[in-house]
C-alpha cells in the first residue's frame, strides 16, 4: 500500500522495510500558496510536487536538513486534512471520505518517500539520526489516523453500506480495504487498549530502526582483513583489486579487505582455495548480530517478538503470524507450515546427497595429497559445489563472466526482453540530478511511444547502502493524481577498479532480471486509486511477477542478444550455453534448504504466543531448537539468515519470508504457460500486461493468477524445478497428471 495515507500508517516500518493527535480545533488545510509566502523554508524542495519530468526527486537540491521541517510539516498538514473529513457534517460518501483520505499526506509522502528510499540505497549519519528520532514520532502520527473514532465510523459507514452504494469494483474494494486496514490497526479496541497498542508500536518502531541500522553496522565492522594476496588464491585479479582498493578506503594500505554481504554464505567462498580464510570469513558471517558487541540484535529480536505477539494477541489474534497472514492469500499459518513442510523432507534429502558428493571429492583429493580428510563443512560448500559442477557439466562461474557484462546485460538483455514482450523501449538522459555519481537514469516509452516511466538504475554497493537487491518507487501511478511511475532498482554488485569492466556473475544477471519484474509491475500500474498502485499487492504475491520475468534470462533468443564476450563481442557458446541450461537443477537441494531453513524460522518466531518468547540469551538456543524441530538442522546448510541478521522479518516480511516459494508456485506455474503459448512473444506479454501486471492490488490476488492462466495454480512445475520430484519429467502439461491438484485444494 503506497497510497498518501496508506504511506503514513506504514511509515513507522519504513525503516526496516522501504515504504508504506488531532486538534479538536483544527483548521481548514493550508494551501500551498500560504506555505510558499509564509514558509521560512522557502527552498525546502518537499513542500510541493517536483517540477522535474514525472515529479523525478530533485536530488541535487534535497538536503539532509530539509527532511525534518518536511516530515514536521507534513504530519501537521495531514492531520488537519484528517480531522476535517473526520469531522465534515456531511453525511459520508466515498468521495468526502475515502478519496478525500487517498488525497491526504502529499508533503509527507513525497519527503518520506525520498528519505527511506535513501536510507536504504545511500545512507549517513546524518540520516541515521533522522531515522532514529523519528521512528516513534511517524508511529504515533499513524495511530492518530488508524485510531480516530469518528474517521473510522465514517469508513465503517461506508463499508456497511457498499453493496447499495453504486461503486464500480475497485471503488467498492478500496472501501474494504480500508475498512480492513482499520481494523487491523486497532480501530475497535477500546480506549485503554487504543493507548497500549500506541506505546507498542512506538517501541516496535524505535526497534525496528536500530536493528537496521545494527545489521548494516555490522556487515561493515566484520569485514575480514587479509594481510597478502597469496591467501586470496582463486579469486580473479579483479577481484583481488577490489579488495585491495576497499582496504586502501580504510587506510589500511598493503591489505585486502573481503567485504561481506547481509547473508550467510558469501560469495567469495566459492573461489577461495585457502580453506582458514574460508572458515574465517563464514564464522565473521555468522556471528553477526550475537557477537557482544555494540550492535549485537539479540535483546532487539527478544523484544520484538515479545511486542508482536502481544499486539496480536491484543487485536484478538493467537500469535502475529495468524495477524500477519490473514490479509495474505495463504491466509493462515497451518496454509505455510502444511507446503514449507512439504518441502522440506526432500529438500534436504537432496542436500545430503550433494553433500555426500562433495565428501567423496574432498577424500579423493587428500588421498591424493598424501593428507588426512576433513569433514565437509559449510565453508567448504561453495568452494566444492562449484568444483562438482566443473566435474559433471566441465564449465565453471569463471567462464561465464566475460560474456555477462553490466551493461551488455542490461540493455541488451533486460531492456531487449521487455521490448519483445511489451514493445516498450529506453532511452538514457543525463539531465536529471542523481543522488550518487554511479545511478544512471532512463526514460521509458510505451509501445504508442508515449512516455510511460522513468527508470532508476543503481547497481553497485557500497558502505552506505543496505544489502540485497530490491526495487522502489518514487513516484506511483494513479489517474486519480494523474501520476506517472518513477522506478528503481537496486542491486549490489561489487565495482571494479576504475577501468576495468563490471563482469556479472549468473546470480547477479538473474537478479537483475528478476529485479526489473518487480520494476515492469510498478511502470504498468493502470489503476485510478493510489492505494492499489504498482506492487501494493499481498507479499507472497508480489515476488511471483518478478520471479516469471527471471526465464527470460536464459531464453534462448535473449541469451544470444546479451551474452556477448565484453572484448571481442563474440556469442556465448553454444557448447557453454548448453552447459548453463544443464546445470539449472544442480546445487538446488541447498538452494532449497537454506531457504527453507530461513522460511521455517521467521514462521517459528512469528508463531509463538508471548508467553514463550525467550529473552535475549534464548535467542540462538531458541534457532537452534527450531531448525531441529521442522528437519532442516542439516548443519552442513545453514539458514541463508540467521535470525540477528535476518532483516526481511524484522522489516515488512515478517511471518512473510515463506512468500518467494509461494509466489514460486505460481512463477514456475506460469513460465509453463509461456513455454506452452509460445515464449517471447508481444502478445503473451500484452496479456501478462493487460491481466495481471496492470491490475496492482485492484483486484483479489488469486482473481488476478486465473484470469491471466485460466485456472488454479498447480505445485507439480516447482517441484521439478528444484529436482524435488522422484522423477525430472517435463511439466507438460499442468493438472494432467492424475495426482496432481491445484495448489487451492
């Protein structure tokens, strides 16, 4: 939910998860011509929409001191306009009421916005602070809107009344939505328990935001320093490099530093022949967040969860996980645990078959050394997973690289994709101001060649940027404002040393496409109500676009238009391309159970009653338990998170981490409709468009997966997928098999 009020009831998350009192007395709202003569804030870029093409932030005139008078501003201007609909003695309409409220919080919502989007891509001190000193200030301004009695009453109205109200669908689902959303936020509690529930969400804010700020803290204080090159043996000399000039940042010059990335395994480790660095580099990883130190997230994790689930239970819920998931299309925790746990089982069985793989390696080369075998541990994975795959489909990661580079694969292989499907092309300006040197800046055009977005691309990681992968928006679309899309994606792909070129690994060119679905689904938003813009969709829905446009990566037709040698221009292979494709299955029983494993806790914690929340020193002992309980203690896999460090379910996943295997279901559902109706072809991408990438969250999420396949989803293509099936047999055709069942029964 990104609409302006929807903005400010989720704005006390924003810091861990990128976005989403009143006077008795209140005044009539302020114009902006009031606040621009009157305002000593005269160049404060927030205080009305920017003049930039597609209101594009104005980042060379935003200054880390304009957020503060802006949020300031910004609150009192919303509860003003608030308290007047609250209090209007007209009777409530839709219009008065519910389009009055989607036009509410436009100072805040443009200042927000911009601010969370830069605390995650490029944050400071400075920011940090605003981010701390406001954390509980937005939650109470949330709960003055979600709270109010007589704005509520009014919405309630309405919801009473749709079914004789006139409105078309999404007029009549947007007064449910908000009716829901009240309701959920405490609308019906009582006034005693209205003031509870206001002082847990202001510490679960407070919280939230030091976690974030701990994790992204840590990932920089536990960088593992190496004192010669001879010790980062198999790395590539770039990427040695780029350690050598990361040390040279911290002034420590004739060192190496191996930065680390916000999740257990990290990619160094695949390459790294000296088997002590490997282990130091996974133990520095693994003990983020519960080291001691200053940024240890134990305490935070134990009140967190204490929190949750006393304000679930206060809204009349057992734990947060049935809170969290009924507004989800799985809608209830058993719907989670009864396919995570069906997955599970063979998951890591697969795993150990693997491992046993990698250990019968390892005792043939130490028998050959003349040296005594060791037992496959999980720094030692990577390392031999990759020496496997070199063995069985004779190709490593290496020899992919100089046929993936950035820009190659973007322009030539991301943008090339979306112009076969949806005929929408790109072209890159330089006149629009960045917020940091390396973000490129694109317009993009529909197929009538109108404009239909504008597209920010930052790629490269630094200090001041969170981990991972994601996509924002800046601006959403809406007829009701008259909006155009600003959308950007976010990855964090190490950059070489000046000169050299940025060569991706397969990961990084999925990512990037699976990044740029999440970024189709916001440009091709045609809704009229804000609320339903873009990706304001149900999270274990939300990832299923994205995950679809990832087949495009290895599409024949579109992997011979991007993998190019970046000096020769030479095609990839085919010998090698046929090799990648054989491959897609290897390595997926780890795959499977790291992610399992992290799936399996954020559901383990979210699912306790209060009563049972250990304190801080439970914390690990409490992970530990879980991973054994549900099997996937297999302690060769670790947790692709482990619970200190795992921001997704301390941000806007929580309980919600299970939602990519979910939303999987329905990709790998769909990547066999494509195969089935043609592939890369302009009018299965208009129908993806037109059903389901256009609707936003104006429609049910489940509604939405029929009406573009035509019937319910089916598990069986995933299962073949990630080689969990007994038999690898070709999907063909979905829902032929007599056992097979759609994923709703």
């Amino acid at each position: 939910m990104k609409h302006p009020l929807a903005l400010a009831l989720a704005i006390a998350l924003a810091a861990t998860a990128p976005a989403y009192a009143s006077p008795a007395n209140a005044k009539a709202p302020v114009s902006q011509a009031t606040v621009t003569r009157q305002s000593p804030q005269l160049s404060n870029p927030f205080l009305a929409d920017s003049p930039l093409p597609l209101h594009y932030p104005q980042f060379d005139k935003i200054k880390d001191s304009d957020f503060a008078p802006a949020f300031d501003r910004g609150m009192a201007e919303q509860l003003t306009e608030v308290e007047a609909i609250a209090n209007n003695p007209a009777a409530p309409t839709f219009d008065n009421t519910i389009v009055a409220l989607e036009k509410s919080g436009r100072t805040l919502t443009r200042a927000a916005t911009v601010f969370y989007n830069l605390v995650g891509a490029d944050t400071n001190d400075t920011r940090d602070k605003i981010d701390a000193a406001y954390s509980a200030k937005f939650a109470a301004h949330r709960d003055a809107i979600n709270l109010n009695p007589k704005l509520f009453a009014r919405i309630k109205g309405l919801y009473d009344a749709r079914a004789t109200s006139g409105l078309d669908a999404q007029g009549t689902r947007l007064v449910e939505k908000y009716y829901q959303d009240f309701v959920r936020a405490g609308a019906q509690l009582s006034e005693a328990d209205k003031v509870k529930l206001k002082a847990m969400n202001a510490e679960l804010a407070d919280l939230g935001t030091k976690f974030s700020q701990n994790v992204l803290a840590e990932v920089n204080d536990s960088a593992v320093v190496v004192d010669s090159r001879d010790e980062l043996a198999g790395l590539t000399d770039e990427q040695i490099a780029a350690a050598a000039d990361a040390a040279k940042k911290r002034n420590l010059n004739g060192k190496f530093l191996v930065t680390l990335q916000n999740t257990t395994g990290q990619p160094p480790e695949t390459f790294l022949q000296n088997r002590a660095l490997r282990e130091k580099l996974y133990r520095a990883s693994v003990s983020r967040g519960s080291r001691g130190n200053p940024y240890d997230n134990t305490s935070i994790v134990a009140k967190v969860m204490k929190l949750r689930a006393d304000k679930a239970s206060l809204l009349g819920y057992p734990n947060y996980a049935a809170y969290s998931l009924e507004d989800q299309t799985a809608k209830t925790p058993q719907a989670v645990n009864d396919m995570l746990g069906k997955l599970a089982p063979p998951a890591v069985a697969n795993a150990k078959r693997e491992a046993a793989d990698m250990q019968a390696l390892i005792d043939k080369e130490q028998a050959a050394k003349g040296q005594p075998t060791f037992k496959l541990e999980p720094w030692d994975w990577a390392y031999y997973a990759e020496k496997v795959r070199q063995a069985r489909y004779n190709f490593d990661e290496t020899q992919l690289k100089p046929y993936l580079e950035l820009d190659n694969v973007q322009q030539n292989g991301v943008f090339y994709a979306a112009n076969q499907l949806y005929g929408i092309t790109f072209k890159e300006r330089h006149d629009l101001p960045v917020y940091e040197p390396d973000v490129r800046v694109f317009d993009v055009f529909d197929k009538d060649g109108k404009q239909l977005a504008i597209f920010i691309s930052d790629m490269y990681a630094r200090p001041s940027k969170q981990g991972g992968a994601w996509m924002n928006s800046y601006v959403d679309q809406s007829e009701l404002t008259g909006f155009l899309p600003v959308i950007a994606n976010h990855l964090n792909i190490p950059k070489p040393p000046a000169g050299q070129p940025t060569l991706l690994t397969w990961d990084e060119t999925t990512t990037m496409f699976h990044e740029f679905g999440h970024a189709l689904h916001g440009m091709f938003s045609n809704v009229r109500y804000p609320y339903f813009s873009g990706t304001s969709v149900p999270r274990d829905f939300v990832e299923y676009p994205s995950q679809v446009n990832e087949m495009w990566a290895d599409w024949p037709q579109v992997l011979q238009h991007y993998a190019k040698h970046y000096q020769t221009g030479a095609p990839m292979p085919q010998a090698l391309l046929d090799k990648v494709l054989a491959s897609q299955k290897f390595n997926q029983g780890f795959t499977t159970t790291e992610y399992l494993g992290a799936a399996m806790l954020d559901q383990n914690w979210h699912q306790l009653p209060g009563t049972q929340v250990p304190g801080a020193a439970g914390v690990m002992p409490f992970e530990a338990a879980a991973l054994k309980k549900d099997g996937v203690d297999f302690l060769a896999v670790p947790p692709r998170y482990r619970t200190p460090y795992f921001s997704h379910i301390m941000g806007g996943y929580a309980a919600g981490y299970y939602a990519y295997i979910w939303s999987e279901v329905l990709d790998a559902d769909s990547v066999e409709w494509f195969k089935q109706n043609g592939g890369l072809t302009r009018e299965n991408g208009q129908h993806f468009r037109d059903a389901l990438l256009s609707q936003g969250g104006s429609q049910d999420a489940t509604k939405i997966f029929h009406d573009f396949t035509g019937r319910d989803p089916y598990i069986e293509p995933l299962l073949v997928r990630r080689g969990l099936t007994t038999s690898a047999d070709d999907v063909a055709s979905p829902g032929a098999k007599q056992n097979e069942k759609p994923l709703s029964q």
